[in-house]
C-alpha cells in the first residue's frame, strides 16, 4: 500500500530522514516511535505530500506521489490524516465539519452526507453532539469529531501524527479506543505515538526511529520484549524508569 525507497528530507542543514526505505502492508496497522525530533511527524507527513522531499521516491498503490500528472486535491482526500491540533473549522457544527468534503469532494447529497455524519458520529460516540460548535467539546471529543471527519471520506489510509499529545490525561483514551477499533477493522492505518500501550495492544508492527533512519521494525511483542537496536533498548529504559522509580515510592 505505501512504499517508501532511499527517501531523503532536509530542513536546511538539517537532515529530517535519512535515506528511508521501508513498506507498509495493505491493512496494516503500523506505530511509528522515537524520541522528539526523530523524524516521526516528518514521515507521516511526506505520505501525503504536507512535507515534500528531495529525493527518493513514494508510493501508494504503485502510484508515484510525485508525478506531475497527479491530481494533488483528490490523492488527498483519499488519505485521512489526524492532526496533533484537531483543526476542526470553528464556525462550523460538528455535522457541519464532518459532511463539507463529502458534498464538495464526493458530490454527496446533503441528506446522504448527514446520514453518514450520523453513523460515523455514531460509532466514534457523539451522535449526541452533531449540533454543538467544536468550542462546546472537550478535546477528546474533539479529536473524535476530526477522526469521524476524516474517516467521511472513506480513505483507504488513516495517518494519525500524534493524535493525544494535545490532549489532557483522562481524554487520551477515548481517542485511542476509537482508533483501536478502526484498527481492528483492518484499515491501513500509520500512527505517531508515544502512547506505548496503545502500540503494544494495536500495532502490527512498530517502527523505531531516530535521526531521520528506521533504526528497528518488528513485532510489538519482539519490540517490547527483546529489542535489538542499542538506540532502541536506551529508549524503552528511558521510558520505563520514571514508572520504576515510581514503584520503589510506593514499596511499604
């Protein structure tokens, strides 16, 4: 489904990937990991061209993202893409930011794109609030909302940067339990996370990175359990010794 190969990114002198090459499965649900500044957001982003490269090459379904011939506008609305902010439009009613790019893209009816909405709202728990403006949501509930938006369009490839960093603590899970379940639906699904149960419960597969390379892809179970990269087993310590030093706290 996607293809990455030798894909290169810099932001000046700054080298964002360094020579990518890696392949993602039709209905795979892959979590893309590191520490800040790895190139994690910068390789979910070039997937639908909101970052561009400068060299290399990417595809999706044997297209060439790059083609001139591409028509940018409908390659994008075949891709879902879930932001850190929920960049929801705030003059528009929850319904109203989940049916505009079915009418406008799709040519959807309006009765056919509200009845949709509801669905989508439906599953993602907030049929309840089709009505209410975004300002009136938590962000939870707005980042539900978003997922339910970009699912309208019937993507083919769900991208999440990150969709719980905005987020506080107790709302984290409600949008991580609705991607979980479009996880087990078998969507083609890449997710930037540092919500590490969430990569253990929903992933097919985890890609570690750090400075711009794929350092380490494999299994959650072969990732958290016996990693292999050095870079990797300093992350998942790093990660792992607040909760230790924690634990010792709570020894009586």
């Amino acid at each position: 489904m996607i293809e990455f190969n030798a894909v290169n990114k810099w932001y000046g002198n700054y080298h964002a990937l360094n020579d990518v090459t890696e392949t993602i499965a039709t209905g795979e649900v892959v979590v893309v990991c590191g520490p800040s500044g790895s190139g994690k957001s910068t390789l979910i982003r070039t997937i639908n061209r909101l970052e561009p490269i400068q060299s290399g090459t990417i595809r999706i379904n044997g297209q060439d993202i790059y083609d001139k011939k591409l028509n940018l506008n409908a390659f994008r609305s075949g891709i879902g893409f879930v932001f850190q902010q929920f960049n929801l439009f705030p003059h528009l009613s929850v319904i109203g930011n989940i049916i505009l790019a079915p009418k406008r893209l799709a040519g959807l009816s309006d009765a056919q794109a509200r009845a949709k909405a509801m669905q989508l709202l439906e599953r993602v728990g907030l049929a309840h609030k089709a009505d209410a403006m975004p300002d009136a949501l938590s962000g939870g509930q707005q980042q539900r909302v978003a997922i339910a938006r970009a699912l309208a369009m019937e993507p083919p490839i769900m991208l999440f940067d990150e969709p719980t960093s905005a987020l506080d603590p107790e709302m984290i899970n409600e949008v991580l339990l609705v991607i979980r379940d479009l996880a087990k639906d078998g969507m083609t699904m890449v997710c930037v996370t540092h919500e590490m149960g969430f990569a253990a419960e929903a992933a097919d597969r985890i890609l570690f990175m750090d400075q711009g390379r794929i350092l380490e892809r494999a299994t959650p179970q072969a990732f958290f359990n016996n990693p292999q990269h050095p870079r990797t087993i300093q992350f998942l310590a790093d990660i792992n010794t607040p909760f230790r030093h924690h634990q010792k706290d709570l020894a009586p």
